[in-house]
C-alpha cells in the first residue's frame, strides 16, 4: 500500500515472473536434431543393426551413477549409438516381420502425445484423447466397412488385441450357457471349445494362456497348401461339439498373407451358436483397399477383429485395434471401476472399459492425426502400393534360375526358397542381411526353410523392390559356387 512520498515502478509480467531455466528446449532442441538425421539417413544406410551385443553393452554399461550426469551428454549417448545398434525399421527397404514404417505425420503427432503426457485412461484424466478415440474409432469401422455398433479398444498390438477380443467371447459364450466368468472365475465353468487353424498365428495361443482357457484341449482344423482353414473340415468338426465354441480364423498369413474362406467360416459358426474372431494384425487392411477387400469377403459376419495400425496405417509402436461387435460383451469383460474414479458410465467415453490397461498413453492420437491427414484414399493407396511391390519382387525372383516362389502373393508377403535346399535358403537370409542393402527374415514353411519378405512401409517405391531383389539374387549368385559350403559363417537360424 502506498503513502505519501513513497515511489514505485509498474513492473511488466514478464519482469515479476520468477527467473527460471527452461529444462525442456535445449534437449528438445538436441533430441529433435539426432532425430532428424536419423531420418535423413535412413533411406540410404546399411538396413541392418551393426553394432553386436557386445560392443553395445561395453557402450552402455556402467555401474549406476551416485550423482546424475549432464542430460544433455545422455541424449547424445543415446544418439552415439543408434547408427551401431538401431535397425532401420522405417527403412523403404526393410521387409522383416511385417512391420511398417512411420508416416511423418503420426510421428509429429506421436511426440505431441509424449509432450501433452496424457493417461487416456478415463475420460476426466484426458478429455482431448477420449474424443479423439471416439472419432478415430468411429473412422476405424467405417474403413474396414464392419458393423457400425462395434466397440474399439486402443490397445498395444495384436497380441492384446487377440487377448481382449477373446476375453468379449469368454464373456458371452459363457454367459450364454448361465456363466459368470467375471464373478466365478473358470473353476467349474463349462468347457468353452476353442477351434484354430493349424496355421494360427502364435499371439491366438498365447492370448488363451492368459485368459486360462489354456492350449493343451485346442481343436486345430487342417489347412491348405497357403495355409488357409479347410472350411469343410471346421464344419465336420463343430458338428461333433458340444457347449460353448470359439472358432479363431485368419485374416492375412503371417508367412504367405492368405485368408481362411470366412464366409464359409462364418457360416458354419451362426449355425452352432460359435463366437467367431478374427486374426486380422495386417489382412484386415485389405478391407481398405477396393482391389483387395474380395479377399476378406464375409469377415464383416464375424463377432470380433484383431489387428495392428503399427503395420500397414504406419503409426509408432505401440499401437492396435481390438473390435468387438458386442459393446456390452465387451465392456463386461474389460471394464473396471473404483470410488476414487471419475467415470462416465457411457455418457464420455472411459477407454477403461474396452482394453486391459489403465494407465497408458494416448495411442488413439496418432491414429487419428495419420486418417485425417491420408483420407480413405491414401490408406488404400498405401495398402495397395505395398502389395504391388511385393508382387514385384516376387515377379524378379522368380525370374531366376534356381530361385522359387512358394506362395500365391496375394497381399504383402512372399516366401522364396533358394536351389530347394535348406542350407542354402538359411544362408541366402544371412548374407543379404549382412550385406545391407534390405533386411529380410526366415521362417519354417511346411517343413522347409524360406526367405520371408514382408512389404509394409507406405514408402517403398518400385525402385526399393527392384534394389532389393537385386542385392538377393547378388547374394545368391556368390553363394552358388562350389565351395560356399566351406565358407565361415553360413548357417543361420529361422
């Protein structure tokens, strides 16, 4: 309060404001500096990691410090060692394990996601998340053309995907026969009959582990030569089951990219009373696509959908989509709430109530800033320009003498064997990994061993595909003279 004789000077906000560093800028600053010249190496650098696990642990290791060191000399720690021990995921020519590159505008969104720090648990922890899930789920089911009353949970890939649609059929195939799982557990339950396709992807086997069901009692139906249920043979064999029944079909084979006959599928289960889900981790992205959505015919019929958008919409990890067409089997079996909780009970959406996670981070914001900014068109595009460099590649391998496609390319994924032989397929795999150019893995088909490439980044251009086939086939042709067996370090496991 001021008195007569008294003086004082107006100070400006800025002036009264406490004199604080900024934490953040300078590392942001130097983050995003590494980060960038990651990305501008990328498309040219060596696919593969360098770096072994030795040299990458003499780098890192140390006893932990008793008083913190420099941030800013961390960060540049981390950074030293990506070019000796990152692989080149986002690479256009990097075609292992069906994983997608990052498209730049969910990555931009996906560091927003870190800087807002968003739980997107509940409504009230993050209302901005929760509407953006809401309008991304909503964007979700109209891509994929699937029933528009079916809930969709955020979750971290397809095996929880796998998992919380599994947990909606527990849920209703036992409530079906008077069963309260939630409540009562498993102990004493009906037995619920599980049916797979002796070409199920392993995340089915181990989501059944999880939710107790177990594996040991599974019924696993035939497949064809792609790997595809034998529909006739599902049918002989729910005929003879009793009780409650899940039938898991595939939507895209995780070596040849085949889908089971699900209309048929589908069929056979609506008329036994069977809850039907599908693996769909990269095959359901064919629905996006109007060339290839035949191939997933009859898969709108089902009762449940996994599948990845950290593949084929190219978001960061960790990112999946579990669809369950029955909101209220869904919410049932994933819901939780507490006194100390602020929730909506329906009116804003909880995302609690659709995936197994509370605290997690805000995923849905990312997918959401990748639909926006692509539209329909560009998912389809992206879908179909992945398909047709691999039926590219698989069009220049096979061209050469020696060198064998194994499966219809149907989609996105191409199994190669080399002279027919084991020996020289695994060594092929090793050498083109080695070599850098691409990065592919093996795998085991029908007792053989094969060269799996999997086309998922929207950035692979038709002259990726053909520098990658012909670094294989270079490869190859080194390895076919005579004395490549007695070369060091040939072998290699798939």
């Amino acid at each position: 309060r001021l008195r007569p004789g008294d003086t004082h000077v107006v100070a400006t906000v800025e002036e009264v404001r406490p004199m604080t560093s900024d934490p953040f800028s300078p590392l942001l600053e130097r983050a995003r500096a590494h980060a960038l010249a990651h990305l501008a190496d990328q498309p040219d650098r060596h696919v593969g990691a360098r770096g072994t696990r030795v040299e990458l642990d003499a780098a890192l290791r140390t006893p932990l410090p008793m008083r913190g060191e420099d941030s800013s000399a961390v960060i540049d720690l981390l950074a030293a060692q990506a070019a000796q021990g990152v692989v080149a995921s986002g690479s256009p020519r990097y075609f292992g394990f069906v994983i997608g590159g990052t498209h730049p505008v969910a990555l931009a969104a996906d560091w927003l996601s870190s800087a807002w720090d968003q739980n997107a648990g509940i409504h009230a922890t993050s209302p901005l998340s929760a509407v953006i899930e809401a309008v991304a789920a909503d964007w979700i089911l109209e891509l994929f053309d699937l029933p528009h009353e079916s809930a969709v949970g955020f979750v971290t890939g397809c095996q929880m995907a796998n998992f919380t649609c599994l947990a909606a059929a527990r849920h209703a195939v036992l409530r079906r026969v008077g069963w309260d799982v939630e409540a009562d557990g498993l102990q004493g339950a009906p037995r619920i009959h599980v049916v797979t396709s002796a070409e199920s992807h392993v995340t089915i086997d181990v989501a059944l582990r999880y939710l107790g069901i177990g594996t040991r009692a599974l019924h696993r139906v035939p497949s064809d030569a792609q790997g595809r249920m034998r529909a006739d043979s599902l049918r002989e064999l729910v005929a003879t089951l009793e009780g409650p029944i899940i039938v898991c079909a595939q939507a895209g084979n995780v070596n040849t990219g085949s889908f089971d006959p699900l209309r048929r599928i589908a069929e056979t289960c609506a008329a036994h009373g069977a809850w039907l889900h599908v693996d769909g981790a990269f095959g359901l992205w064919a629905r996006a696509s109007r060339s290839r959505a035949a191939l997933a015919d009859g898969i709108e019929l089902a009762d449940s959908w996994a599948t990845d958008a950290h593949k084929w919409l190219n978001v960061p990890y960790d990112c999946g989509f579990a669809i369950v067409r029955h909101a209220d089997d869904h919410r049932a079996a994933m819901t939780s709430a507490a006194a100390y909780l602020i929730q909506t009970k329906g009116e804003e959406r909880d995302a609690v109530d659709w995936v197994p996670e509370f605290s997690r981070r805000a995923r849905g914001i990312p997918v959401y800033a990748t639909l926006r900014a692509l539209g329909r068109n560009g998912v389809e595009k992206l879908v179909d320009n992945c398909c047709e460099r691999a039926s590219q590649m698989a069009r220049l391998l096979a061209a050469h003498a020696g060198v064998q496609v194994l499966n219809e390319v149907v989609l996105n994924q191409v199994l190669v064997r080399f002279s027919d032989d084991d020996e020289m397929t695994r060594a092929v795999i090793k050498g083109v990994q080695d070599e850098g150019t691409c990065w592919l893995s093996g795998t085991i088909w029908h007792g053989q061993a094969a060269m799996r490439i999997s086309v998922s980044n929207r950035a692979t251009s038709e002259e990726d595909a053909a520098r990658s086939a012909s670094a294989i086939l270079r490869v190859f042709d080194s390895l076919s003279e005579p004395d490549w067996r007695s070369r060091p370090g040939q072998a290699v496991d798939v």
